[in-house]
C-alpha cells in the first residue's frame, strides 16, 4: 500500500478567516461574562469575609448565609455573599445609633 502525504501551506487570508469564524462561534455559544454568577469556595469566602471556617459554617447553618453544595462541595455566590455583607455593615449602624427597638 502506498502512502500519500499532502502538505498544503495556507494563505494569511484563510488563516485569518478561520480565526474570524471560531471567535464568532466561541462568543455566540457563550452566555455573556456578567449573567454568570461567580461562586467561591468556603475558604474564599471567609477570607472575603474575614471570618473563620467555623463561623462561616455556623452562618450558613443559622441561615445567615445562603450554601449551595455543587458536586458534593460547598459553594457561595458572590453577589449573595456582598449582600450579606452589605446588611451586618447596615446592621451594625442601626445598632449604634440606637434605631433598632
């Protein structure tokens, strides 16, 4: 049996088509970046938080803040974690400021 190599040299032009019509695809059949919701580890999200894992756990079992277990691993969205973080900050002002009855 005979063996027939072919080796062809693409033009810049086909290179740069080719290059045009994947990055069409890639983008088309990609939701765009700000729908996604980023989520972070336990440990992210204490550092976030600057709390300790145990009080992390402790929040998420209170209902403070809201887990979510993907694959078997604990995860938390971090525009729910900026939230909460958002009411302790508000939270803590009312308290001082003596509103809270």
């Amino acid at each position: 049996m005979q063996t027939l190599n072919f080796q062809l040299s693409p033009t810049p032009e086909l290179l740069d088509s080719i290059r045009d019509i994947v990055r069409t695809e890639i983008f088309s059949s990609q939701p765009p970046r700000s729908e996604l919701p980023e989520y972070l580890t336990r440990k992210e999200t204490a550092e976030l938080l600057r709390i300790s894992l145990v009080t992390l756990n402790e929040w998420s079992k209170n209902g403070s803040l809201q887990s979510l277990r993907i694959n078997g691993r604990i995860r938390y969205k971090r525009n729910e974690v900026a939230s909460a973080l958002s009411e302790v900050k508000n939270l803590k002002y009312q308290k001082r400021g003596g509103l809270i009855k």
